[in-house]
C-alpha cells in the first residue's frame, strides 16, 4: 500500500532474517538502501545476512559503508577488523571488486 514507505521493507528484512531467508532479507535491505541511503540498520542487516551466507567479501563491503553512515555504530568495527583477518591479504583491500 506503501512502496515508497521504506521502513517497511526493513522491518520485512528483519523478518526474513530471523526466517534465515537471508538472500530474501538482502533484496529487502537493498529497497530500503534504495529508498534511503543513509539507513544505517539496513546496511548492517546486509552485512549480517551476508556473514550467515558466508560471503565475506559482500559483508566487508556492508559493514564498511555502514560505517560510511553511522562512524561510532557499536561493534561493527570489531566485525571488520574479524573479517579482514578471515579474508586475509584481500581483507585489507578497499575496492571490493570481486
């Protein structure tokens, strides 16, 4: 009833993760980033949805422009610190290509 409405699109995420549907989760993360660009809680459940589907490279780049958002958000830090050790040399890269 509301498309453009895009807090309704992350509370489906939301949903959707706690259902472990998370490449459904991830488009809904999408809409909302597509609807608002600075929706902080939005990016960082793409980056827990892509932890769960083991793509890391895909959570690094969510967790890093959840940082572009929201500098001081609590533990995503510690998340991209873990995932540049996981990734190793590429953890360190910034153009996310792959």
């Amino acid at each position: 009833k509301a498309p453009e409405f895009c807090e309704a699109y992350n509370q489906r995420a939301i949903v959707l993760f706690r259902m472990k549907q998370y490449e459904e989760s991830i488009a809904d993360c999408q809409k909302t980033l597509e609807l608002n660009p600075w929706h902080f809680g939005a990016q960082v459940g793409m980056a827990q949805c892509y932890m769960k589907l083991k793509k890391h490279r895909s959570a690094l780049k969510a967790f890093r422009n959840t940082l572009k958002i929201h500098p001081r958000m609590e533990g995503v830090q510690d998340a991209i610190r873990t995932l540049e050790k996981v990734l190793g040399d590429e953890g360190g890269r910034r153009d996310d290509k792959k």
